[in-house]
C-alpha cells in the first residue's frame, strides 16, 4: 500500500507541474470579471480528474484477465512506465519552444472577457484531456484499481490525486477567493514570472520525479 500512496504522490506532482492550467487560472483571476469564472473553472478541473481516474479505476476492475503477479511489482511496474515517459517530455520540454503555449494562452484571455460560465467549466474538463494528464490520470487509477480496495478508500485516494494534481488550479483560487484585492499583486508578478522562467522549471521538476519514479521503481522490482 505504500509503494501506492508513493506512487499517487509522485504522479499527482507531476500532473500539478505544468504551466498551462496554473496560467489559465491566473488569467481568469486577473480578468475584468473573476468571479464569473474562477469557481466553475476550478469545478471543471477537480470533476475532469476525478472523473479520467474514477473510471480508470473502475474499468480495470472489469477486464476479463486480471494480472498474476503481485500487486506491489505491479505497480512498480507502472510507476517504471510512466517515470520513463515523464524523462522523455522533461527533455521535450528542455529543448523546445513554448511558442504553441503562448498562442493559445494569448486566444484564451480573449475569450475570457465574454465566455459564460459553463465555457469555464468546459475548460477545466477540457485541460484533463491533455496527453500528459490523461497518461498521468489514467495509471493513478489503474494503480488504485490494482489493490482492489473497497469503494470507501479508493474514492479516497481519487480524490486526493485530483486534489494534489489540480493544486496549481486550486491553491491560486482560494488565496484569491479569501483577498480578492490583495492577490492581484502577488498573482501579477506569479503569472510574469510563468511566462519567463514556468517551462524551464516544469521540465527540471518533471525531469527530478521522472528519474525518481524510475529508480524507486527499480528498487522495488
């Protein structure tokens, strides 16, 4: 069980680095109108996650075959995957350009000034099909569905992943929520400091749980 909260950990870390959601929800915070799509933004990002590694876990439980070696090396196993995966876009992320990034940040801020609420909504669900967040999401919940645990304590650690993953989106709306006026300051020079130095950092992280994942893994194994 504790090769699985390791695992959940690292995995959530990994999803919560990423520039693009903790920039979306600064631009939304910093726009005219905040309020119109901080919470439901912030709604769509928990319920996408909770939803890809809910039913990650539960379709695993209905495979015809079920895996015949011990649960702990399976999981070491997934954790080996998915630590290679996270080296391989450490080093994407190292030598490429976020100029794709950049646009689509840039289209997105426009549209903040007129979207409705459910389009936030929309955005939040949407950001948890991204490549990196559905592979990341996906093996949560199919380590969780691996120890076959009751209902009770499996939503408990979906929950906690989705938490842990989406704190990039969570953390920057509830200190806005608590000082609205305050925030503006610090959230300012946050999202210009994402802009100038939030891929390099996302990539060194990713790299460091990436490497991790693989040598706890190989330790395990």
């Amino acid at each position: 069980m504790l090769n699985t909260i390791t695992s959940l950990v690292l995995f959530a870390l990994a999803g919560a680095m990423s520039t693009v959601p903790v920039s979306v929800t600064i631009m939304i915070l910093l726009s005219p109108n905040p309020r119109r799509g901080a919470v439901p933004f912030l709604v769509g990002s928990l319920v996408g996650s909770i939803v890809v590694v809910g039913l990650s876990a539960v379709g695993l439980q209905f495979l015809p075959v079920r895996p015949r070696i011990r649960k702990d090396e399976l999981v070491a196993q997934f954790a080996l995957v998915v630590g290679v995966l996270l080296i391989g876009y450490a080093v994407y992320l190292l030598l490429s350009k976020g100029g794709r990034d950049s646009a689509m940040l840039g289209k997105l801020k426009t549209r903040f000034l007129s979207a409705p609420p459910w389009e936030f909504v929309a955005l939040g669900l949407g950001l948890n099909l991204r490549p990196k967040a559905i592979l990341l999401a996906v093996t949560a919940g199919a380590v969780i569905s691996v120890q076959e645990l009751p209902p009770l304590e499996a939503s408990v650690l979906i929950l906690a992943y989705a938490a842990v993953a989406q704190s990039a989106v969570v953390v920057p709306v509830v200190v806005w929520l608590r000082s609205p006026e305050r925030a503006q300051v610090p959230l300012t020079a946050l999202y210009d400091w994402l802009q100038r130095n939030g891929r390099r950092i996302a990539a060194i992280v990713t790299l460091a749980i990436g490497l991790f994942l693989v040598g706890y893994s190989l330790v395990q194994l």
